[in-house]
C-alpha cells in the first residue's frame, strides 16, 4: 500500500489520468478501428482499392497534422488542443456507426487521423510539462505501456461487440471517448491547468516554428533516424502477416499468435527494461534497441517453426520497449521549452516510413521473398542508429559551446 501511495503521489495526478486515459482511449480505438475494413467491405458498397484509400488517408492526415496540432498546443496552451480532439474522435466514431456514404467515411477518417495526430504528441508534451526531467524517461515509458495494454484488449471486445452489431464497436468507442473528454476537462480545471500551461506563447506561428525546425539539423536527424526505424517495425506490422501466410500453412494463425506475443513482452518486460534504461542515455538504449529490433528480422527471415518465430518477435519486442521511448527522451531533451509541442508534433513525421513502408516491404516480398526482406531490414534498422549518433554528437556539441559562451 505504501509502494502504491509512493507511486501515486510521484507524478501529477493528471499524468496519471492521462495515462489511464490512454488504455481506455487505445481500447476503444482497437475495439473498432481494426475492423473498419471488414465493415465497409460489409456495409458499404465500395471496392476494396475505395477502402484501402479510405482507410490510407487516415494515416496521411495524421502526419501532417501532428506538426499542426502540436505548434497550435504551444501557441493556445495544452488543454484546447487536447479536448478539442478528444470531443472531435467522439464525433468521428459516432460517425463511424452511422454514415454510409464513401465521401463522409473518407472525411471521418481523415478527421480520426487530424485528432490522433493533436492529441497524442500535445498530451506527451504535457506529461513532460508536468513531470520533473529524471522521471520523464518512466512517463513515457509507462504510456507505452498503457498503448500496448488497450491494444491487446481492445481487438478482443471489438470482436464480441461485433457479433451483436455491425455498428457498435464503433458507437461504444465514440461514448468511451465522450466520457474521457468530460472527465480530462473537469480535472484539468480542476488542478489549475491554466496556470501550468502559463502565457499563451503569441510569438509561435506556423512560420516561425517551420523556420526553427528547418534550422534545427539534429532534429531533422532524429527524424530520419525514426523514418528507417519506421520502415523497418512497420514489416513486422503489415508485412509478416503476408510472408508467413506464403510461408507455413498455419500462417495467418501464427500471425495472431506473435502479434499477442508482442503486447505480453510489452507488458511484462517495459517496468525492468525501463529501469535499466534509466541508468544509460537514450542513445544508448535506442542502438541497443535498433539491434535488438535487427536480430529479430533476421530471426524472421531464417525461423522455420513456430517456436523461432515466437523467440524472434520476443527479441523484436525488446527492441520497441528500448527504442520508442528513448527517442521521446531525445526530442524532450532537444526542444526548447515553449516549443515543445512543436516539436513532438513535427515527430510524427516518422509516420512517413509507416507509409512507405508496406510498399517497400510488398515489393522486396514479391521480387525477393521474405528472407531478402528481413535480411534488408536489419541492415536499414542499424543504419538508423548512426543517424541517432550523429544527431547526439551535434547536440552535445552545441551544448559544449553554449556553455563556454555563457562563461
């Protein structure tokens, strides 16, 4: 019980209500979102090219608006930005459950992707706000961990819901959603928000803030650090379902088997891993865990059973829990303070490689097969570190110098 009231009273109550927040909101999102396909496919009349182009603009949207979303959250203040999504993803799955022209679900998807890309990098930016430097690595990792814990429940519950009715995932997430952004607002002003947030910074534009992050070359390199980082976890994502599926005859069972692999590892190792990882820098931490993430592919590429495939996602596994993280602690090292939503805004950028990803992916699968894929992917995911090395060398450098100026 003291370990509990320890934990509790160790970070702002609204760090923890948004990171209760995020379970509930991935829960529900997972509970719908991954059958949205088959729902179109069953209640709509669209071909399966007019689903896939419905369902892709959705994650372009979401690239551009983090940028967007995180520049306005440092120019109008965390809270806005924030409630503002979360009452328009109420919208957009109420939507979801009731519209049936293509056009309408193209504009709510398109919208989910806007109010993903505002809320997620503003509501880590305000975690950082109101948490002390030394504990931010924990916050991001425990958020994290609450996206892996409302994903692994959420398919389940989607799939109960949706033998009742076509529409309901959806209507039960857009009333989740609902629910959060009520709570969120009232404990927002309940703990004076405002005065956290402190004076609206009027001299942040779009302008300015394109002008700084262009200017910034450490962050564009952590940018493409992430991009090839992007690239590579999104084979295992999209990509293995198909190799697998092409390479056993149980493929897409052991798919849905490595995929609950995945969240276990998660859950089970981010607290021990997360603990080691403090006592190093997020370089570290993200070579060790681009390494991890190679080993894995190339696990992939040479496992002939079910039980290789299974130590393989394990080790891959590890990977994500080192890497994502520590590269939040990168840009939260890196952004000045009243541009921090700016720039976990602009990381959303990194969503590039999700998207190219698959293609990538599809045609090394169908030219090469998946052992020249997985192969590939190793060699590209270490070649991410250097630019992460290279990015920490040019701050460190920069923090040298501004030292010795300011003597």
């Amino acid at each position: 019980m003291n370990r509990l009231r320890g934990f509790l009273s160790s970070y702002h109550p609204i760090v923890h209500t948004l990171i209760l927040g995020t379970v509930m909101a991935r829960a529900a999102s997972s509970m719908s979102l991954p059958f949205l396909a088959i729902y179109l496919a069953r209640h709509t009349s669209m071909s399966a090219v007019m689903i896939g182009i419905v369902i892709g603009m959705g994650s372009l949207a979401g690239t551009v608006g983090g940028f967007i979303g995180g520049t306005l959250s440092d120019r109008f203040g965390r809270r806005i930005i924030m409630l503002a999504a979360l009452f328009g993803w109420a919208f957009v799955f109420l939507g979801f459950g009731m519209v049936k022209l293509p056009i309408l679900f193209m504009l709510l998807n398109m919208l989910n992707g806007l109010c993903r890309s505002f809320y997620e990098p503003v509501s880590q930016a305000l975690m950082a706000d109101l948490t002390e430097p030394a504990k931010r690595l924990k916050v991001f990792s425990m958020r994290y961990m609450a996206i892996n814990l409302g994903v692994a429940v959420g398919p389940l519950l989607g799939a109960f819901f949706a033998t009742m009715n076509g529409a309901l995932p959806f209507l039960i997430t857009g009333i989740i959603y609902f629910i959060y952004a009520v709570t969120l607002y009232a404990l927002l002003i309940a703990f004076g928000i405002k005065k956290i947030e402190g004076e609206k910074k009027s001299s942040v534009t779009f302008g300015s803030a394109v002008r700084v992050i262009r200017s910034d070359m450490t962050f564009r390199l952590y940018i493409l650090g992430g991009i090839i980082g992007a690239i590579g976890y999104s084979q295992v994502m999209v990509t293995l379902s198909q190799y697998l599926e092409q390479s056993f005859v149980d493929g897409v069972k052991m798919f849905a088997i490595l995929m609950s692999v995945n969240a276990i590892v998660v859950i089970a190792m981010q607290i021990p891993l997360t603990r080691l990882a403090e006592k190093y820098t997020p370089l570290v931490a993200i070579v060790i865990g681009n390494l991890m993430f190679a080993l894995g592919d190339v696990g992939f590429a040479f496992s002939h059973s079910l039980a290789w495939l299974i130590i393989s996602m394990s080790i891959f596994t590890l990977g994500e829990i080192l890497n994502y993280p520590a590269a939040n602690m990168l840009i939260d090292k890196l952004a000045p303070e009243h541009m921090r939503g700016t720039y976990f805004g602009a990381q959303t950028l990194t969503n590039i490689g999700h998207f190219i990803g698959p293609w990538v992916g599809g045609f090394l699968l169908v030219s090469y097969g998946g052992n020249t894929l997985y192969v590939l992917m190793a060699v590209l995911t270490i070649t991410g570190s250097i630019f992460y090395w290279r990015g920490s060398i040019r701050q460190m450098m920069l923090k040298n110098t501004s030292k010795k100026e300011n003597l």
